[in-house]
C-alpha cells in the first residue's frame, strides 16, 4: 500500500493561515486593511510574505509600530537589528557618507569600503583576511560557491536539509528549506544533501548521536572525490540547533583530510548574535570562508560580506562578483558605524549578560509548562520548541501559531521555526527591563494557551 506523502512544515508564520486572519480582524484597522489589500494588489504573492500580515509605520530601538500606533518589541527583525532600529550612530555615518560620496562605481574603491574591509579583517582570526562585499547575503554566498570551484576545480557541495541559506536559484539549490525548494524543478547540479545536526533519527538508521551526520558525510566523502566544499550555519538561527563544541572540530578535521573547503554561513547569527563578533569563534575552529550579511547594514542599509583565507584569493581572470553595489560607499560606512557601535557599546559582554537572564526566565518556564519540550540558545538567540508530548516530541504547531498571535496581541513579535519552535531574537541592545517585559508576555500567552 502506498503511503500518503508527509508534508513537512519547515515554517510556522505562514500567510495563508485561517488563524492570521482572525487576528487581522480583530487588531488591525479598516486604513491597515486598505494599504494591505493595495499591496496585495500590487505585489507578486508568495510564501511568507504577500500577502502581509500588516503594516509598519516606525520603527526605533526594539520596536517597530503599526500605521495603528501599536508597538510590538521585534524579537525577529529578519536577523539585521543587532544594533537596534534607527540607531543614531549608524544613521549620522549614513547621512555623512551620503553628502560626500552616495555612490561608488565599481571601477573605483573608496575610503569607507577600504576602511570597513580593514575592520572586518582585524577582528577575523587566523588567515580571514581577504573581504569581496555583496548587496545581499544570497550573492555573497554566490560568491563564495564559485571561489570554491575556481580553487579546487570542483563542482559539488555538502550541505544541510532544513537549512536557509538564500533565495535565489543556486542558494536554494544548496538550501535545504522546502518552502523555497518544493515545485522548482532541475536545481544546481552537485548538491547533496545530509540530515542537520541532532536530527538523524533512528528511522533513517542513524543512532541520534552528534555525529551520526559527521558519519554520513564522511561516508559520502570517502566515495566521492568532486566535493569542493562543506556549507552550513555554525550555529543553525531558525530553529536554533547548538552542536557541541567537538562537532565542529571533527567536521574542519573531516574537511581537511579530504581536501574540501569548509563555508561557514553567519549571515544571521554573526556580529555579535552569539555573544562572540563570530559565531564560529565558540568552536576553536577557523574556517575557509565565512558569511556575514543581515546586521551587517546596521539595520540601516543591505550589506553582506564573504571574507575568506589569503590563499583562496586565486580569481583575478574571473568575476566572482562584479555587482554594481559591491563597494557601496553608504553600505560600507553602515556597516562599519555597526561594528564600531558594537565595540564601543560592549555589546558583546551585554549580550553574554542578557543570555544568562533570558536563560534562566525560559527554563523557568520550561519546568512550570509540559507543553515545552526543550529551551536551546546562545547570545541573544533563542528557540522555545513546543511539543504536545513530552516522550514522542509530537510538534504542537497549532499551539505555537496561537502563542505567536496572543504575544502579538501584547506587543511582541518573533518568528515560528518548523512549525513549532518560538525563534527569539531581540537586538543586542535591550535591557534587562524590556527583556523581562518580553518573558511576561511569553509566559502569559503559553499559560492562556496551555490552559484554555
């Protein structure tokens, strides 16, 4: 007998849920619903975005605030709010550069992108010293695809199911993420494909360990010699997954014994998200390339950088990038102000602060509520995973969604991850006070679902 085919649920915040209609309808104006529907109009429709859930008016320091004058504390921000919205340093070097140079042709360099350039390079351990910039963390990782095949003369890579690591045709093709694969037909050829840490499951023959993965790559890497590289989130942002500190090491041993070049994406997580100015710098490895994007901008201006080893600048016949923003003068003094903000701030060492706080708030909950099967999180990243049993870790996806609308409801909003996993990730620049105003919120919406 043929099975029906399991459709996988790899994000909870959909628009096309009856459950957001009803919370549109009860919270959002007639003139929200007039500019929502002229968008809708206007807009190609797709997942997870048009149709949109509602219209932003403001938005500063961890709020943003609808045309209705409500404010919700963004514990989501797609990643690019490290610093917090209209951040005052970051907006004068923008409007500075703005006066003096709005716009760099390609041909040339400038101050402010040799300056950014020199910053990231320094603050990079070991050989990380070579910068290309790219508008966008999808072209950055472009970038970083061909550099590979020109240094090793091979086409394919590793990566991870589940994984997001752009939009575009070959991002998605290294993507593991169904809602951007599923109906694309004929994708990047070369892309292969192995469960994400801590989810080989017993039925794919795997024993559930931290290295049942590690086993599966090399594996294939024993058999298959065109692997030019491994690419993978250090630490995976969407439903926070955290491999100890042995998985990665054992991964870069793994990636130098077979010649293969180790990428490591931090277009969400670097800068800071973590704790560390690198999310790999928790790992005591170094890889070949690294993927920084998102907060890079400042929250200001799109902005993302692949910086990689001073032996892999071996490209100068080919155009690895080549965009027409590539040195964006405005792009590079945002994303330099960031980085000196972050420093001069210390948000690093408030970051490691905040996490022992919100930490300590979530396990709390975790012991007072069942529906919570487990808190991950490092920085000021967070994922709550809801299940409807504790043993057979069901995804209580229904109850995740009603949790995100009733926190809404309150003033704060964050992504749903997998269908059931509550990603948090506030700007490194909230306090104690607006935190623990976020955990009521939370524990408020999972005590009312929980008991109704």
């Amino acid at each position: 007998m043929k099975l029906p085919r399991k459709v996988l649920q790899t994000e909870g915040d959909v628009n096309i849920s009856e459950r957001r209609q009803e919370w549109q309808a009860g919270h959002i104006s007639e003139e929200a619903f007039r500019l929502l529907d002229e968008d809708a109009e206007l807009y190609v429709h797709q997942s997870m975005s048009t149709p949109c859930l509602n219209v932003v008016e403001k938005s500063y320091g961890i709020y943003i605030e609808d045309i209705d004058g409500r404010a919700y504390m963004d514990f989501h921000g797609n990643s690019a709010h490290q610093v917090g919205y209209g951040n005052e340093y970051v907006i004068q070097a923008v409007k500075k550069q703005l006066d003096l140079l709005p716009f760099s042709p390609r041909r040339y360099t400038n101050r402010a992108a040799i300056d950014l350039a020199k910053k990231l390079t320094s603050l990079a351990p070991g050989s990380l010293n070579k910068v290309l910039f790219a508008p966008g963390g999808t072209s950055a990782l472009s970038m970083a695809l061909k550099l590979v095949r020109k240094a090793t003369g091979k086409f394919k890579t590793i990566s991870m199911w589940d994984s997001f690591h752009g939009a575009s045709l070959d991002a998605i093709s290294v993507g593991g993420d169904a809602d951007f694969r599923n109906g694309m037909g004929p994708l990047l050829p070369g892309t292969i494909h192995v469960p994400p840490y801590n989810s080989y499951r017993s039925e794919f023959g795997g024993s559930n360990t931290a290295f049942s993965t590690l086993d599966y790559i090399e594996y294939i890497l024993e058999r298959e010699n065109e692997v030019g590289a491994i690419i993978l989130e250090p630490v995976r942002c969407t439903d926070v997954q955290i491999p100890p500190r042995s998985y990665h090491q054992r991964l870069r041993s793994i990636c130098d014994q077979y010649d293969v070049k180790l990428i490591y994406d931090e277009i969400p997580t670097g800068l800071g998200r973590t704790g560390k100015m690198f999310t790999f710098e928790h790992y005591g490895v170094e890889p070949d390339i690294v993927l920084l994007g998102k907060g890079l901008g400042g929250g200001v201006f799109p902005m993302a950088a692949m910086l990689a080893r001073e032996d892999l600048d071996i490209a100068q016949d080919i155009s690895l990038g080549h965009f027409t923003h590539e040195k964006s003068s405005l792009g590079c003094a945002a994303g330099l102000a960031c980085i000196e903000y972050i420093e001069e701030q210390e948000l690093l060492l408030h970051t490691v602060q905040m996490e022992n706080f919100m930490k300590n708030r979530l396990n709390s909950m975790a012991e007072k509520y069942p529906l919570i099967g487990d808190i991950r999180g490092v920085g000021l990243l967070y994922g709550v995973e809801l299940v409807k049993n504790q043993e057979t870790k069901e995804k209580a996806t229904a109850e995740a969604e009603e949790i995100m609308y009733e926190c809404m409801t309150n003033g704060l909003s964050f992504k749903v991850s997998q269908g059931n996993v509550l990603t948090l990730a506030p700007p490194l620049i909230i306090t104690e006070a607006e935190l623990e105003q976020a955990m009521q919120v939370l524990e408020a919406a999972i005590s009312k679902v929980v008991t109704t």
